[in-house]
C-alpha cells in the first residue's frame, strides 16, 4: 500500500485549514458574513476531494489485499 495518496490527502487538508485559519484571522467579523458563501463552497470541494482520496485509498487497499 502507498503512503502517497494518504499524505496528498493529509497535506490537502491541512493545507485548506491553514488557509481559513489565516483568511479568519485577517478578516473583520463584518467581512465573515461576506466569506459565507465561499467558506461553504470551499468545504463542500473539501468533502468531494476527501471522498475522492477515502474510496482510492480503499480500491488500493482492496487491490493489495487481492494480490
């Protein structure tokens, strides 16, 4: 099994949380309101990427078991 796809992943996620962490501490609470809609699109593109890489992982593992 590769450890590839796990740290794209982990890096993907990190690196995504470290964005909203600096675009939260950067903003105003009024500007927050105005980030709404893009916090929600950037979480919905980190749950399908998440996903994405959870069933690769799986196919990979399931292809390793079989060998």
């Amino acid at each position: 099994m590769s450890l590839v796809p796990i740290l794209t992943l982990a890096t993907a996620v990190v690196a995504v949380l470290l964005l909203l962490v600096l675009v939260w501490r950067t903003q105003g609470k009024s500007a927050g309101a105005d980030l709404q809609p893009l916090l929600g699109e950037l979480r919905d593109d980190v749950r399908e990427d998440t996903a994405r890489g959870l069933e690769r992982l799986e196919r990979e593992v399931r292809t390793g078991i079989a060998e």
